[in-house]
C-alpha cells in the first residue's frame, strides 16, 4: 500500500475526526478507494472504535435515481436512524466514471435531495469527515494522469494542517468582525453582501479534507448585485458553465448560463433557500494550483472565491441572525486571479488573488 494512503487515513482519524475509543464510526466509500478504507477500518480498531461500512457506487446510486418515481421519495429513516446513533461519519469520494449520473433527470435529483434533508442535518450534528481518494476517474475529469492525479491529491491532503491553519487566521481577523463584503471580477461580477453577525470559521480540514478555506455565512436578505461564475460547475454528473446570477434583497431574481441551464434551474426552484446564498468562502490552500472539477478542492484555490446557493452551516450563523435553510448545498467559483478585489468595510484585502498578508500585493 502506498504510504501516502496511511497518512491520509491518519489524518482523517486524528486530526478530522478525532475518533476515541468507544465510537461508533460509518465509514463510507466505493470500491475505487478500497485501500483507503482498509487503512482507515484499521485505524479504527486500533483506537477501540467500532466501524459500519457503506460501499457507496455511483453505478447503483444511477440505477436508483432512474428508476424512482421523484413524487415518492421519502426521507430514508433507516440511514437517518444510523447516523444518528454514531459519533463519527467518514464519506470518501472516488468514482470510476466521474459522469454516470449525468443522464438522471435534474428534476429526480432535486427531490432526491430534499427527501435526505434530515439525513443531512444528522450527519452534520455530528464529527464527520469528507475526503477524495485519487481514483482514475477522477483523475480523467481533471485531465491528468493517474499518478499526477494521486501526486496532486496528496500534496493538498497530507500537509501541516497547523501551519496552514495559522496562514487562514489572519483572514479570519480581517472577515470575522466585518460588516460588509464586496466581490468585483471584471465586468461581469459586482456583489455587495453583510457578514455582520455572522461567524467565519477557518477550514483547516477538521470536516473538509482537504481544508484551506475561510467561511461565513451572508445576512440571507443582504445580498445585491450580479456573478458570473466563471469557473465551471460539476453537479450531478453535468457541467454548468457561466452561471450567472443577480440578487435583489437577497434573492435570485435572474439566472443564466452557457450550458445546462435547466439543472442550474432546477437547483435554485429546489425550495425557497434555494434561491439565496448560504455561504461566502475565500480559498487559500496554495498547494492546489489548478481546476480539477472536483468543487472539494477547487473552491480551496487561492486565488478563488466562492458562493452556495443554498443551506448556511449552522456555525456560521450568530445568535441573533436567521440561518438560510434549504435541502441544498450547491458552491460555485469566481476566478480571482486578474482585474479583481475583495473589499472588506470598504478596504482592499486581495487583490488578483494575492492577499495582504502576502508578499506581492499591491494596494
């Protein structure tokens, strides 16, 4: 087994999720991160944790989908009742064919989505960890090479999670006690949006693993302006391109996009928080320096930022603000590279995707 497999089970087990003796851990994945799972289920054991397995395939989640009536999908309350009982969820992603759900009517995955609503918000009650395996499948969506594809993986997964943690603080102490957010990207993005209130958290891979993220959540009715999200979108085996969006009191009053238009469309008509952003993120984990189509590490980009239509995570959201609530979880990305700020109460702090904080900006 490669060791750089047991490292990154480590990681998972130790710092993600910190498992304890006792535990009643779901461990799942599909069969291309076999390995993975094998090093994660003896990591597990030797911490006096007791594991449930779920062999995750895309193949059967297709089969399914396709064969469900989406008027009759209910909530699952047997994987609610699991998650419920167990301390730690793991959830691996690997996929032999990046794009088998692409042919899944958007309208079953909309339902599909809504009926695991309080799977969901079970999960997230918990210490749970999502991670990528470096499958080939994965690795020919990037457009890499298998061991480019498991080079590039483990350099992002398996790094000082402390240090990392350290860099992201010093965003944290800019976006934590601000007001207000502006996002410009050349022409075509302009979006104000109130934070205040709100609580911004520091992704140092503790649920996301990779990490390399600062987070918060937008005041729901604060939202003005337009995005062109020029980085594409993954979802459900489809790809959005240039999806645009304009808020008006926060709300989607207007969308489009180059390609799949009609899944963007079924997204946002999912339920009313479907139509309102429930998280601003700011990548800032260097190590991944290239679009993948894999949103768990592309929105960490550093020059990126991005938005989800969608639920806002509950630490997000101060005492007295109103969480968005919605059965949808969707981020998209704005390339910040070049003609593009972010200001913060007003301040520029990046700049084509350069920080303040870092050597090479410029005011």
């Amino acid at each position: 087994m490669d060791p750089r497999i047991r490292e990154h089970a480590e990681i998972i087990v130790e710092h993600s999720t910190g498992v304890q003796p006792g535990d009643n851990v779901v461990i799942s994945a599909p069969s291309a991160a076999e390995d993975l799972a094998v090093a994660l289920h003896e990591l597990v054991g030797d911490r006096g944790a007791s594991p449930v397995y779920l062999a995750s395939d895309s193949r059967a989640q297709r089969a399914y989908l396709r064969a469900a009536d989406a008027d009759g999908l209910e909530t699952p309350t047997h994987t609610q009742a699991l998650y419920e009982a167990s301390d730690v969820l793991i959830r691996v992603r690997a996929e032999h064919n990046a794009t088998e759900e692409s042919d899944v009517d958007p309208a079953t995955q909309a339902a599909y989505s809504k009926s695991r609503k309080p799977v969901q918000e079970a999960a997230l009650s918990k210490r749970w960890c999502l991670t990528q395996y470096p499958s080939s499948g994965n690795a020919q969506l990037a457009g890499m090479s298998t061991e480019a594809y498991e080079n590039f993986v483990w350099d992002a997964v398996n790094k000082d999670w402390e240090a990392q943690r350290r860099h992201q603080a010093r965003m944290v102490e800019i976006l934590d006690p601000a007001d207000e957010v502006r996002i410009k990207s050349g022409d075509t993005t302009d979006v104000r949006l109130s934070v205040d209130g709100m609580n911004t958290l520091n992704d140092n891979a503790e649920k996301n693993l990779p990490g390399g993220e600062v987070f918060t959540a937008p005041v729901a009715d604060s939202v003005e302006g337009e995005v062109l999200f020029d980085m594409p979108l993954y979802h459900q085996g489809r790809e959005i391109t240039d999806a645009h969006l304009v808020f008006e009191d926060g709300e989607v009053v207007e969308h489009a996009a180059a390609e799949n238009e009609d899944l963007l469309t079924e997204v946002l008509n999912t339920d009313p928080g479907a139509s309102r952003l429930g998280e601003l993120g700011i990548g800032m984990n260097r190590d991944i320096d290239r679009f993948t189509y894999n949103m768990l590490f592309d929105e960490k980009m550093g020059d990126t930022v991005h938005m989800a239509i969608g639920r806002a995570y509950d630490a997000c959201v101060g005492e007295d603000r109103e969480a968005n609530e919605s059965a949808v979880h969707v981020d998209m990305i704005v390339d910040m590279s070049e003609d593009s700020v972010i200001e913060v109460d007003g301040e520029t702090v990046q700049r084509n995707g350069t920080f303040r904080f870092e050597d090479g900006f410029e005011a």
